[in-house]
C-alpha cells in the first residue's frame, strides 16, 4: 500500500492511494484510488490500514476464509485493540483466549465450548463481572470479525450465562447482590478520613459525596466548572452519557481550599488511586481488606447513604450516571423517597458526613425526614 500523485492538465497535483486486496475467490487484485489532497490520502490510506474499508489486515487469512483463534485474537489487536481505552485489560484476555483454545478454527468453537470456558473461570474464583467482560470481548471478537471478513459466523459468546447450570446461575445471582450490597459503613468511613492528610480527605470525601468514578476524578479539570450554575460538567464518561454534579456544602469547601485556577486537572495523583494504596488507608485505618473494598466502593457508599436518608432513587440515579435504575429500584426503594433535587441531595449528604466524622460515638446519626432544595432543580 502506497501514496501516489498525478499532475492534471491545469498543472493542480492530486495525490492518490494504490493497495492490493484478495476478492472473495482468494485471487490477488490491485487498486489504484485518486482522493484529492496528500494529507486526505493518508487519513484514507491509515483507514484501510485499520481495516475499516476492507478486509484488508485479513487479506493473508482470505484464502483459508476462517482464520483461527490466535489469527483472529492478533488481527483484532492489530486493526482494533488498541484504540480501545483498557488496552493491558484487553491484552490480557486476548491471551487467555489464545491460550485457551490456540489454533482451533474460530468456527469450530461453539456455546457449549464458551460456556464451559465460564465455568472454569466461575470455579477458579474469577469475579463475576471479570467474566462478564472476557465474554463481552468475545463476542464483540467474533462480530467485529465476522464483518471485516464479510462472512456469517455464530457467535458462541452471546448469552452464554443463560446457558449455565440452574445452581451455577444461582451462585452468581447471590454473588452480584452481595456485590451490589457491600459498601463502607459510617464507621469504617468515619476511620477512613481519620487517617487520611489533606490532599487525600479532600479525594476521599469528594468520591464519597460526588458520587464520581476513580476515572472521572482523574479527568475532572477546572475549566469543566460552571461558576454560575455552581456544577461541575463530567464531559467523558463509562456510559458516554455526560453529566454535571452540582458542588454545594461541603464540595464547595474542597474547591475553596484547593484554590480556584482557570485550568488544569482538579486533583492531584494521590498513592491512593492506585488499588495498592487505597488497601495501604484500608489497613491504616483498621479495616479488614476485601477484594470488593477498593476505591470504587466509595461511589456505591455515597450512594447507599444517599439512599439511607430518604433521597428519591431517580436523583441518585442522575448524579452516580447509572444508566439502569432497576436495581436502585429494586434494593433500596424501601429507604425513602423525601429528597427529589440533585443539589439538595449532595447538600443532604454532606451534612450526614458531617454528623459521621464529628459525632462522639455516643450520638446517634440524625436522618432527615424531609429536606426542601433553596435550588431550582
């Protein structure tokens, strides 16, 4: 593949692209392409190179048509894997599923076979939700492949845990809502905070009250902030659905004592990002390590206490971004329904962590019945 140009009459030069390709009968053919400009032929010439146009990076399985399990594993990270964003994570599944079934025919692997493969994962103690993603990978694999080498393919990946035993199916149920349930208690964030200096209370309590993922605190910027509508605009997110996290009480307080800038990244890189260091605070405070206690157990704390103090689980739903309100709905609905204002809930739930770090341990945590917003919703 190559860039080319040709001069025309009125003396305008053209640039161009010439590749090679095979047909459907596995017989080598050449294509020459005029585009107009030298940098538009490199921006089409890298997008053939990606695979988009063609079957391009397949054009050496072509004649075999169903390439293997390690063929299609290397032309997948070659022509996609590494635009995606959890690029080690990718790597790595793409190593198990060469290792797992090598130089087997991809469509000689069907349900039964990937089914299996889940169990055996299920069994050695992976998590759930690692599961879940290889299998997710798996099938995007198999479609992405399917379309770059314009064939039908079955897809063995798709609703393999339907296809699990009654009881390894029940295990999982009760393995996600023991997931989905587990989250710090008032005491042991009271502990947390305790612990912590400056810079690191000030990224503990605003993943506890904002409700933000570890990513989306890292990516938080100033110039993100709106000033006059007092939210903080979260452009890039897991879902790809932005939102905005009004910053009232106490959120309003770490900005302060930040010191407001016109750019740059909100928070520091703290240790305590890394899973290394946030099990370094766990320790440090006393509290029992847990594969489900990472920093991420921040978010779902902030949201369970939201909950706890009778905000309507839609709101919650609005300020953590979850796109499926239905296990809000179904575990917590039962907590109250009294708070229906985004700013006002992230106010109520700063009071509450108030009442958390400086209560003596004699004071029960007040809860308020009703709490009427002085924001428009």
């Amino acid at each position: 593949m190559g860039i080319y140009s040709v001069v025309n009459p009125s003396g305008k030069r053209r640039y161009g692209i010439s590749y090679s390709y095979f047909d459907e009968n596995g017989e080598k053919k050449w294509k020459r392409k005029i585009i107009g400009t030298k940098k538009d032929a490199e921006a089409e010439q890298e997008k053939i190179k990606r695979g988009d146009l063609l079957r391009g990076i397949f054009a050496d399985l072509t004649r075999q048509k169903i390439p293997s399990m390690n063929q299609m594993c290397d032309q997948f990270w070659k022509g996609y894997g590494k635009e995606l964003k959890a690029v080690s994570t990718t790597k790595s599944f793409l190593k198990a599923f060469k290792k797992q079934w090598g130089d087997r025919s991809i469509n000689e692997i069907d349900r039964a076979t990937v089914s299996a493969y889940a169990k055996k994962l299920l069994d050695n103690g992976r998590a759930i939700g690692t599961v879940r993603r290889q299998l997710g990978l798996l099938r995007f694999i198999y479609a992405w492949t399917a379309q770059q080498l314009n064939i039908e393919l079955e897809n063995p990946a798709e609703k393999v845990l339907k296809f699990l035993s009654p009881e390894v199916r029940r295990k999982l149920r009760n393995e996600t809502n023991q997931r989905i349930l587990q989250y710090f208690t008032e005491d042991e964030f009271r502990r947390m905070v305790e612990v912590c200096n400056d810079d690191e209370r000030r990224v503990i309590l605003w993943a506890y009250l904002s409700l933000m993922r570890k990513s989306e605190i890292l990516n938080a910027r100033w110039e993100d902030i709106d000033q006059d509508r007092k939210v903080l605009r979260i452009p890039f997110t897991k879902t790809e659905i932005p939102r905005e996290i009004p910053f009232r009480g106490e959120l309003h307080n770490i900005l302060d004592e930040l010191g407001w800038k016109d750019a740059g990244p909100i928070f520091k890189r703290v240790w305590l990002f890394r899973p290394e260091g946030f099990y370094r605070l766990l320790k440090k405070a006393g509290i029992e390590k847990a594969p489900q206690k990472g920093f991420h157990r921040l978010r779902h704390s902030g949201a369970t206490h939201l909950l706890k103090i009778g905000v309507n689980p839609l709101v919650v739903q609005k300020i953590g971004g979850w796109t499926d309100p239905k296990i809000l709905f179904q575990t917590y609905a039962h907590l109250g329904q009294n708070i229906g204002d985004k700013a006002a809930a992230i106010e109520a739930l700063g009071n509450y962590s108030l009442q958390i770090l400086y209560r003596s341990s004699e004071e029960p945590i007040t809860q308020p019945t009703e709490i009427t917003s002085p924001f428009p919703s």
